[in-house]
C-alpha cells in the first residue's frame, strides 16, 4: 500500500473511529509478520497481534469495555 493511500485511510477511519486506526495498524503487523521467513516467523507475536486485534473490534463492536487510554493491563 502507498504511504498516501495508508495515511487517507488512517484520516478516514479515524474520523469514523479512532480505534480503527490502531486496528489497521494490527493489520499491517500482523501481513509483515506473515511475510517473514519461517525461521524469523514467531507464532507467539502473531497470536498477541490476533488477540490484540480481536480484544479492539469487540470494543468497537460493544462487547468489551474499553480498555484504560493509559494503556495498563
């Protein structure tokens, strides 16, 4: 994706949400760490970028709170 095509889409869907723009950011990890080779591919960083991913959309969906905007667990 180009540099202009991901910032439009960052200003659009923070305008809507702006959780949507840390989901995108997921996204794009989570293709990055799936184009790595097998040997750098970590399986535990992939399943805590999907459960990050998840955890957002189920507050954006309404279905957990929101977490703390400090960022704490």
């Amino acid at each position: 994706m180009s540099a202009g095509s991901a910032a439009w889409r960052a200003r659009v869907d923070a305008a809507v949400d702006p959780r949507f723009e840390r989901a995108f950011a997921i996204v794009d990890a989570l293709r990055a760490e799936r184009q790595r080779p097998d040997a750098d591919r970590t399986v535990a960083r992939i399943r805590q970028l999907r459960g990050e991913l998840a955890r957002l959309l189920a507050e954006v969906d309404g279905v957990a709170p929101p977490r703390d905007p400090r960022g704490t667990r």
